[in-house]
C-alpha cells in the first residue's frame, strides 16, 4: 500500500456532509435500527462521544456499476486497536470478498492516513459505498454487525445486519465471516439495482 495524495483529496470531495452522528452512534440500536432517525441517531452520538472511527484504509473500485470508491467507519465504541489492525482486515477482506462475488471488478487497497480526519468526510457522492461496522465489547456475545449506505440521507441506507462472532474464531476469521455477508449483501443489491432502503 501506498500513500495517494490525489487520492485522499477525491475522498474528500466523496465524503459525507450530514454530521458523522446522523449516520452512526454506539447505541446500534438507536443508530441503525429500522426506525430510527437521523436527529435521534445524532443526539445519541453527541452525547455518547467518542462514538465511531474512520478508518486510513479503503478500496478503490475499477469496473464496478454503481461504486467506486468504499470507506469503512467503526461506529461501535472504539476499542484499543493502535496498530489498526481491524480496520485494515476489513478493507483487505472485503476486497477479496469482492473477487468471489464481483469476479469482473478490480480492487486496489489504499491506506490514506487523511481519511482519519473526519474533516475529509463532508460532502456526499453517489459513487461512494460506505461501510458502517460495530462488534461487541469483549466480554458479551461476540456479536458483530454492519450497515451499507449509497450516500448520506435517511433512505441510503440499504443493508443493515448483525451476526454472530464465534469467540473460538480468532479476530481474522470473524472479520472474514462479516466481509462475506458484506460482499454477499452488496452482490443482492447490484443485481436488483437497488441501493436505497426502499426501491
């Protein structure tokens, strides 16, 4: 992986203008459920703060129909990861989840220091997929989820599902098993031409 300025700065135009909160809260239930809204999720993040992290790492899309660029946002509450590592397995691993289900389009990885910066995510671009993802805290049922959005507003959310971790699985293998729903998520939607909660 390398660094991309030009790259960043094409993120930062394909970003998000409703504020971070709006889209994702550590109360998932409040965030992501069917009926939640976008004012009840951002009160929820604003005063839950700390409430999610960008991730450095996306996956830039060659021959996709709807995408060209996926970003990667954990809305659970941050746990101690220095080095990364679950945001990068979570953009390596979707982009070869992406080879079995989307064999036709290619898939570069970039690690983009400035995509940390939630100032680099204030516009919204309809080629733009982001991935929202949340795992439960240590100690409870290992539980991961995650939700899919095509751009910023209450209707763009067109995924949204939560499954089981097993703890026997090591953090490799459970961020394996999300990817592939993911990917599998993403194919369902392409084929129906349906990237919206309600088409």
């Amino acid at each position: 992986m390398r660094f991309i300025p030009l790259f960043v700065a094409a993120l930062a135009l394909a970003g998000c203008s409703r504020s971070d909160g709006e889209r994702a809260s550590t109360t998932v239930a409040t965030a992501d459920a069917p009926g939640a809204s976008a004012h009840e999720a951002g009160a929820a993040a604003a005063a839950d703060a700390p409430t999610h992290r960008y991730s450095p790492f996306a996956i830039r899309l060659d021959g996709h129909r709807y995408f060209d660029v996926v970003t990667f946002k954990d809305v659970s509450r941050p746990l101690p990861d220095p080095e990364l590592q679950t945001d990068e397995l979570m953009a390596e691993g979707f982009a070869l989840a992406l080879r079995r289900t989307h064999p036709a389009v290619m898939t570069d990885v970039v690690h983009e220091p400035g995509l940390l910066d939630p100032g680099n995510h204030v516009f919204c671009d309809r080629r733009h997929l982001y991935v929202d993802f949340w795992r439960s805290p240590p100690g409870a049922q290992s539980r991961w989820g995650y939700s899919l959005w095509s751009g910023c507003g209450d209707d763009d959310r067109f995924a949204w599902q939560e499954i089981d971790g097993p703890a026997a699985y090591g953090l490799a293998e459970q961020v394996d098993r999300v990817v592939g729903h993911i990917a599998d998520r993403l194919s369902l939607a392409d084929g129906e031409a349906c990237h919206q909660r309600r088409c």
